[in-house]
C-alpha cells in the first residue's frame, strides 16, 4: 500500500513540477500528515520521524544552494514520512544520479549554473535570493519531482528483478 501511495504522490508531484514548474503545499503537506499518522497508527511512528528528518538533512544543502526547491525538500519528506530512512536515502541518490545524467544531456542550463556557483563563491547578497530565487536564478531548471519519480520507478522495480 505504501508504494502505491508513494507512486501515486511522486506522479502528481512530477506532472505539477513539469507543468508550473512547482510543488504544491496543497500536495506535500496533506500526504506528509497523512503518512506520519498511518505511521503513528501501524507502531512505526521512529521509523517515520527519522525517514522525515533525513530527508530534510538530505536535501538541506541542495536547497540553500539553489540547486532545489523547497517544494522538492518538502515532497523528498513526505516520501520519509510513508517510508522509511532506509527507502529515502537510496531514492535521493539515484535521483541525483538521474538529475546528473540529464544535466549532461542537456547543455542549455550548464550556463546557468556555472553562473550560480560564482555567484554561491562570492556570497549571497540577501535572503530573498537564498530563499526564493526566480526561476531563472536557479541553479539547475527542470522539474526534479520528475527525477525523483524516475528513481522511484527505478528502485521499486530493480528490487523485482533481483529478487526474482
């Protein structure tokens, strides 16, 4: 039941992410409740806590540099709260590992965030532009709901065809 909670929130985060190039609270509050209550309710409210605070600690540098937003902090922890630390530290990595791959494969933002990692060497000027830069200011511009469904999907199937 829970990978089907976690499929079915990665895919309307990812789909929102791609098309307002944002996460919703609407989303990720709602299920981060609900997932620390099941939790709660199932005995395994350590299991939650810790999957919560992890993924926080996780993308905490990420989002002070610009390479995520809070949006993506917040559904990476929703994700804790229905799982565990042990489900989303390999699902942060792999999705890394996807974001890497594309920015690789996508020349257009190298510009942008060759000019962000100055501008992060030099020092932020203001919280405004550590906390909320614009779309065009942050280091890397593509949907990383999207990437973190992909390693999801990754993860959630590679176990299938190892263990079979």
């Amino acid at each position: 039941m829970m990978s089907v909670v976690v499929f079915t929130v990665l895919a309307v985060a990812a789909w929102f992410d791609l098309r307002r190039r944002k996460v919703p609270n609407a989303i990720t509050f709602p299920v981060l409740a609900a997932g620390l209550f099941f939790q709660w309710y199932s005995g395994s409210m350590t299991v939650a806590l810790a999957g919560v605070a992890g993924a926080f600690f996780l993308t905490l540098g990420p989002v002070v540099l610009k390479g995520m937003g809070m949006g993506d902090q917040k559904l990476l922890m929703a994700v804790g709260a229905w799982s565990s630390w042990n489900e989303v530290y390999p699902l942060f990595f792999n999705s890394i590992w996807l974001c890497l791959l594309f920015l690789l494969l996508y020349p257009r933002s190298w510009t942008r965030l060759r000019d962000n990692l100055r501008v992060i060497a030099i020092g932020w000027s203001a919280h405004r532009q550590l906390w909320l830069p614009g779309l065009d200011r942050t280091a890397l511009s593509f949907p990383y709901a999207v990437f973190l469904l992909g390693a999801f999907l990754f993860q959630h199937f590679s176990s299938y065809v190892w263990t079979s």
